[in-house]
C-alpha cells in the first residue's frame, strides 16, 4: 500500500511511516515518513542546543545589584508619578493650556 508525505510530497510504501492507534484501537498511520520525522527533530534538537549555548547563566546579569534605575527617577519625590498631557487640541484648547511644555 502507498500513502503520500506530507513533508516530502513523495509517495511512498506504508511501512515506512509512523503507526499509532488511536482510542478506537484502530492502527493510524502518520502523515509525516519516518525520514522526514527524523530530519524534522534533529533540526529542533540543534535549534534548541543553540538556544541553550545563548542562554547561558550570566552572573553580571543576574546579581542582585544588575539593575540600575534610571537617574532622572532619583530626582523625582514621587516613584512612579504620571504626567498626563492632551493628545487633541480640541481638549487641550477646552482647558486653555495650549502649546504649554
């Protein structure tokens, strides 16, 4: 019997694909050959040892005194004040405060 690869677009015997049953207890066949399947997770073993060699542990990173906060912050009296300003002119002419900095 033959069945095409999804990833390949070849077609191929049956025996060369995945099986599995499902909960009817019936034999399914994946879509996907075993080559292809094989290919696909050794690219995902390599891409994740490469995110696992850039994530590396950083001790500068990750000490406790890493983040400095912003110097123009230790001027303010209040930590995380908002200054709210008009986004329309129609408000900001209502108010009578227009073009002030």
């Amino acid at each position: 019997m033959l069945k095409k690869c999804k990833e390949c677009n070849i077609t191929k015997s049956i025996s060369v694909f995945p099986r599995s049953k499902n909960s009817f207890n019936k034999v399914v066949y994946l879509a996907v050959c075993k080559v292809c399947k094989a290919a696909k997770v050794k690219a995902k073993r390599e891409s994740n040892k490469l995110n696992k060699c850039i994530s590396k542990y950083d001790a500068l990173e990750q000490s406790a005194n890493a983040f400095e906060d912003d110097p123009r912050a230790l001027k303010e009296v209040e930590y995380g004040r908002v200054v709210r300003k008009p986004t329309t002119m129609i408000y900001a002419m209502k108010k009578g405060d227009v073009f002030d900095d």
